[in-house]
C-alpha cells in the first residue's frame, strides 16, 4: 500500500514539474518590436531585435501570463508591435504605465485587451527605453464619439508616411537589441512636403462602373486619393471610422504622395455582421516614387439609420 502511495506521489511530482517547464519555457529565439504609427502601419526604421534569451523571456513571459480583461474595448493605436516566432502582439505600455497592456494581432475586431504583470511591466518599460530612448512613451489618448460627415463630391488620397526614427544606442547594464540597418533622417525640405506628389496627375476608379451598392465605397477610395495628393490633413482624416482616424491623429506628420495608377482586382465583397456592415476592396495600385502592390481597403458602416461607410483599415 505504501508503495502504491509512493508511486502516486511520485507521479504527482512528475507532473507538476511537467507543467512547470512547460509554463516556463522559452519557445522563441527572438523578439521582434516595432513602433507603430496605427495597427496597420509602423514607422520606418525602427524595428530592434532581441536575441540573449533573458530580454525573449521578458516578452514571452509578459504576454504568455497577461490576465484578458473583461468586454470589448475600442483603443487607440499601440505604441508598440511585438513578434514573436509566428504571432505578432500590439502594446500599449509607457513610462507612466503600472500595468502595461497587449493585444493580439487577430483579436483587434474582437476588442479583446489582456493586462500584464507589473513585474514584467517594469521590465519591458527598461528594454524599451533602453531601445528608443527619445520620447519611447507615446501618449494612447481617449477615443472620440462617431462623427457623421457629409462627403463632398471629390475624390480623394493615401496613407501618411511618418518620420523616420533611428534607435539609438543602449543604455549601460541592459542587454543590447540588434538593430536593423537604420537608415539616416532626412532633412526636411523648406517646400510643401508633397511638392514632389503635385507635379503627377493622381488617377482614379471609375465610379460608374460599379453597382449602386458598391459606388459609396469608391467614393471613398478617390477621395483619399485626392486628398492625399493635395495634402488635406483634416479632410482626409474624415474619411476614417473612429478609431482609424485617432490613430493617424496620433502620428503627427502627414507626407502626402499620388496614386498614379489604381484598379480593382477582385471582386468587391460586403457582408452584414453582428452589429455593423462591412466591405473589403482590392486593389493594385502604383505612387509617384514607383513603388506597385497590392492594398486592401476595408470598410465599415452601423446598421443606425443615416451610418456612412468609412474606412476602418488599408494594408
């Protein structure tokens, strides 16, 4: 009987040592950050990379031991990404956070926010302001009621490009992150900052060779064009649901540039959710520096009489 007991016990044993390394192992040999500008768009240059396995286990750890908090919420954009391996994390922690906050990459329609530690707040706090020593904290900011906005009869332009930011050295003490070629800051032209964009003629989608149902979301695409082209900060940002539009806020620069060649590459789709409608478009599209590729526009819209479609999201 007593050996039963000790062979139970000792099972208990292997068990609970099992759980353990497996809550606390390491399963990534990196942890990739990147300041973000919104949850679509990060800024240039400033990807760091830690590779000593103390700093990966603080991320690891801080995300794998965050506590969900209850509801959905609406937030403005993260200061910050993080990858690890596979999954990609949205955070919001700053010099003046106790408890930082994450959110998963595929979980931001959800609105489901988890909280960290404060231990592991502390730590993350020290490796980020170690990385981006400058002002490493960006302020979140509360998110404003829905705004209903006639649409006026233009079209309109594209996303901002906000400044590059170089990280810098690291402080003494703290391990040293891997920074990928951070290229140098430009100085900034004394002529409007999208002199270059004005002088291409910006392109559009014909209107008229949509359905009625899908014209407003075209609208929508031209007017960003256009006013992007024509660097209309204000007007473009109207363009925006709410949440999108405090997160382009947050970026403090607009650097206009020109569609010039843009067109539908699949078929439009809308689909009627549980509490909004939304649309998803597909383009190609080329800009005045060159550069061709695919962006995807997103679109949402209440189901409130009189709700307008805005643009919720461009990839």
């Amino acid at each position: 009987m007593s050996k039963r007991r000790y062979m139970v016990a000792l099972g208990i044993v292997v068990a609970a040592a099992a759980i353990l390394l497996f809550l606390f192992r390491v399963s990534v040999d990196q942890a990739v950050v990147m300041r973000m500008v919104s949850f679509e768009e990060s800024e240039p240059n400033s990807q760091v990379v830690w590779k000593d396995q103390e700093s990966v286990r603080t991320f690891e750890y801080a995300i794998r031991f965050g506590k969900k908090m209850a509801g959905k919420v609406d937030i403005a954009a993260p200061p910050y990404s993080v990858t690890l391996g596979k999954k990609t994390y949205y955070l919001w922690i700053s010099d003046q956070t106790e408890r930082g906050s994450f959110m998963k990459a595929e979980d931001i329609t959800a609105g489901k926010l988890y909280t960290m530690k404060k231990s592991y707040t502390k730590k993350l706090q020290a490796l980020l302001k170690q990385a981006y020593p400058e002002g490493y904290s960006k302020p979140t900011g509360e998110i404003p009621e829905e705004r209903n906005i006639d649409l006026p009869a233009l079209e309109g332009g594209l996303e901002p490009n906000p400044p590059s930011e170089s990280p810098t050295p690291a402080a003494e003490g703290l391990p040293s992150p891997y920074t990928e070629s951070p290229a140098p800051v430009p100085d900034l032209p004394s002529t409007s900052p999208n002199a270059e964009a004005e002088s291409f003629a910006p392109a559009y989608l014909d209107a008229s060779s949509f359905t009625e149902e899908e014209r407003p979301l075209i609208k929508l695409i031209n007017l960003r064009i256009t006013y992007m082209h024509e660097s209309k900060w204000d007007e473009f940002l109207d363009l925006y649901t709410d949440s999108a539009r405090k997160a382009r806020e947050g970026s403090g620069s607009f650097n206009g540039f020109t569609i010039t060649s843009i067109n539908v590459v699949e078929n439009i789709s809308i689909r009627e959710q549980k509490s909004l409608f939304e649309a998803v478009v597909q383009v190609e599209e080329t800009r005045n520096n060159g550069d061709a590729g695919s962006t995807m526009y997103v679109f949402q819209k209440g189901k409130e009489k009189g709700a307008a479609w805005r643009i919720a999201d461009v990839d």
